[in-house]
C-alpha cells in the first residue's frame, strides 16, 4: 500500500472516531426524560403504597382502631375530620364526589363524627394514610405512605382541603400527636428503654410539622440544651440534581426512601447499612438489627427507581406573584453571587457532588449535636429554590431560624460580610423570589 494511501485511511479513521466519539458525547448529554410510565408508577407508590406498614401502625399500634373509635368497632372517641384536620392531616378535594362536596358545603356532612372520617379513607382522599376496609365496611387496617408527611394541599376547597402538592413538606402534620392516639405505646417505649409517661411526653414535644426520625437510632430525645431533638420535615421537590437529601447529608434519594420506608414507616423489605451497626453511636438501631432488615417478600426494594423518578420529576414551585419585590430581588442576587458568599455554598454544581454539598458545623456557625447523629458529621448545604413553601416552622433542620432575615443575619456575623440593612433586606427579598 502506497505511504499516500495510507495516509488517507488513517484520516478516515480519525473522522469516523471522532464522529463516533461526538456522537457518544452528544447523547451523554441528552436531556434526562424518565419515562413517563416509570414517573407514573413512582407517583402511584409515593401516593398510595404503604409497603405493608399496616402491621405497625395497625396490628401492633391499633391506629386504625383509635380512628375508628367504639361507635365503629374501635375504642375511644375515635377521629373525626375535624380533629384530623386539626393534627395536620389534609384531604384530597379532586377525589370528591359532588355528593360529598354539597353535603360539607351545606353542612349535611357532619365534619365531627368519626364516621366520615372512615368515609373520606373509602374514598382514598386522606392525603398518605390508606384505609383496607372489611366486607362489611368496617376498617380493618390504615397504613401510611410517603405522602403523609411530602405532601400537602393547596386549601383551594377549606383549609387542609384542596388539590395535592406532592413534594411539598407537610408543616402542619402533628406526627408526635397521631402516634400517641395508640393504646398500645409500650413497645415503642420499650426499644427506647423509657416508661411510656416519658415516651408520650416526648411526642408531644415534637409539635407541627416535626419528627425525630433518629431517635429510633440512638435514643436521643432532646438536645444538649434542653430543646426537643426533632428535625423539621423536608420538601422532597427539586431533587433532580442533588448529590444528597438529607440535612445531614446520609445517602442519596434512593438510600434515604429504603431507610424511611424500612425504619420510619415500619413497612416490609430489605435494608442494610453497616454504618448503624455501632452500639456507641446507635444503641438502639443494634439492638433491633435495623442495620440489616430483611424480609420475604420484599415490598420496597424493586419499587425505589420508580419512586426516584417520581420525585425527581417534582420541580420546586415557584414564588406566588406579587410575594417580593422584583427590582430588590434583582439587587439581592448581585449579593447573593457576590458580597453575601452565598454562592460558595449554593450552587447548582457544588450541590451534585456529595463532597461539595457537606459543610463542617464550623463552616456553617451552628453547633454539631444533629451533624454528629449522623455517619457524616456534617451538614447539607439545602437546595433553595422553593424556599416559600417551606417556610413555616423556621429554617434550617431545627427550624431554629424563625425567618429569613435571621438566617441573613447569622451569616452576616458568622462571616463578618458587613451587610447593610438595605443589602440584607435587598437579599431577603431575592431569597423569597426563588
């Protein structure tokens, strides 16, 4: 072969490897679309599947029977509508049937008697709690699933009844208050080696929208200070991107809904997490091997990557027109990206990179009681967008900043930034337009 020829090919070659390569690098940077049918499926579970948790909440808890009440085959007064609504429950207004949206309208429902409260369950309109009925109509069983506490309503219909807002973290849920309508709380209290004066003491600590998910881990019910050691529910919007999600930064989305559905929810698969089997750090995670659960058959497992593309589908809302003020915000994010240093934390880049999004107690000014209950030792660095709709309870995982304006403040004198009053009220504004 002549030495021009084989020049030629050779250039091919290069041209045909390096379309190939472009190409190859053109599709690794498609736009992820899930498919539809899996976000469908993710959105059925993350709505309506309890992986069979009514063996906690019901066979052992007897929730369902509390709900009930004697009048229904249960005991106490039961649970009304009301009352339901009361402990931050919501209802689903679009699953209505007209019947029932006249009659509380007119007011021929009565929102008082637990009786409706079983007829709203028939309907699947109470928001994560499902109802299994008898052939007779009884209720046999409720479950919980991860709507319970990740979503809310829009309170188009009545305050806590409207259209669903997956994603969205439920402040208004009492979970402390629900899990106390149990007869039966001394085996909780047991695994937690406390008498259950103390245990239903320390639910009612909790208050709204709160829960003390490691409690059951390490037995730590308050904080070194006295305050209660619950953390604020999440949002489980705008997730897409983020590395981690959870305020101390335990694993990634998949890892975390295993954990919830596996030790929280009480419901049946499969879980392991060497991290938990310390008996220093997590007594009680030890004790009830909840470092490796197992169970046939397994009702959690297969459905994590539908689950995933469900919530990973949920963008974060937007900002209610005419809730701040445009020309300000526009000042705010110069500060934000600049002056403020927010950005050196809150980035769409650093937030994909589990090493990035971690921050050092000392990094962020706060102490290390909640970062050291976990096997990082650090804090998350939380996604912002969408910080209106979980506002309520205060900011950060405790919610011990009341308001963003003390947020800006405390990084303001933990960085010494020398924020006037107009650039912090400027980055205020910014921060509620996100």
């Amino acid at each position: 072969m002549s030495y021009k020829k084989q020049i030629i090919l050779a250039l091919m070659s290069l041209v045909v490897i390096g379309f190939t390569q472009c190409k190859k690098d053109k599709d690794n940077n498609k736009p992820d679309h899930p498919d539809p049918a899996l976000v469908s499926e993710g959105k059925n579970i993350f709505r309506f599947d309890t992986f069979g948790d009514e063996d906690f909440w019901s066979s052992l808890l007897h929730i369902d029977k509390a709900i009930a009440g004697a009048a229904n085959g249960g005991y106490g007064s039961g649970v009304s509508p009301r009352t339901a609504l009361a402990v931050g429950l919501k209802v689903d207004a679009e699953v209505l049937p007209a019947s029932i949206v006249s009659g509380i309208q007119s007011g021929a429902v009565d929102l008082d008697d637990p009786a409706t409260t079983l007829a709203l369950l028939k309907l699947n309109s109470v928001v994560g709690v499902k109802g299994t009925f008898n052939e007779n109509g009884s209720l046999k069983s409720i479950g919980i699933t991860c709507a319970v506490c990740h979503s809310t309503v829009d309170d188009s219909f009545a305050p806590g009844i409207g259209k669903r807002l997956d994603g969205w973290p439920n402040r208004d849920l009492n979970v402390g208050t629900i899990i106390s309508l149990t007869d039966n709380a001394q085996p909780i209290a047991n695994m937690l080696h406390v008498d259950e004066a103390t245990l239903r003491a320390v639910l009612g600590m909790w208050g709204p929208g709160k829960f003390g998910a490691t409690l059951f881990m390490d037995g730590k019910a308050l904080q070194p200070n006295g305050a209660v050691a619950a953390n604020l529910i999440p949002a489980a919007f705008g997730l897409k991107d983020v590395a981690l999600t959870t305020y101390t930064g335990w694993g990634d989305i998949s890892y975390w809904n295993a954990f919830v559905a596996n030790l929280e929810m009480h419901g049946k698969g499969n879980f392991s997490d060497p991290r938990l089997n310390n008996a220093t750090k997590y007594p009680i995670a030890v004790e009830n091997s909840f470092f490796n659960v197992m169970n046939t058959p397994d009702l959690i497992t297969s459905k994590l990557p539908a689950l995933k593309a469900y919530q990973h589908s949920i963008d974060a809302p937007k900002p209610p027109a005419g809730s701040f003020d445009v020309a300000a915000a526009g000042r705010g994010k110069g500060l934000f990206m600049n002056k403020a240093q927010c950005a050196s934390c809150h980035s769409p880049q650093l937030y994909k990179n589990a090493a990035t999004i971690l921050h050092t107690p000392a990094e962020i000014g706060i102490d290390d009681f909640e970062a050291n209950r976990s096997p990082t030792g650090k804090y998350r660095t939380p996604p912002l967008e969408g910080l209106f709709a979980r506002a309520k309870g205060g900011f950060y995982h405790d919610g011990r900043f009341a308001t963003i304006p003390d947020v800006i403040n405390h990084y303001n004198n933990h960085k010494s930034l020398n924020l006037t009053t107009s650039e912090k009220q400027d980055l205020a504004e910014y921060l509620k337009s996100l």
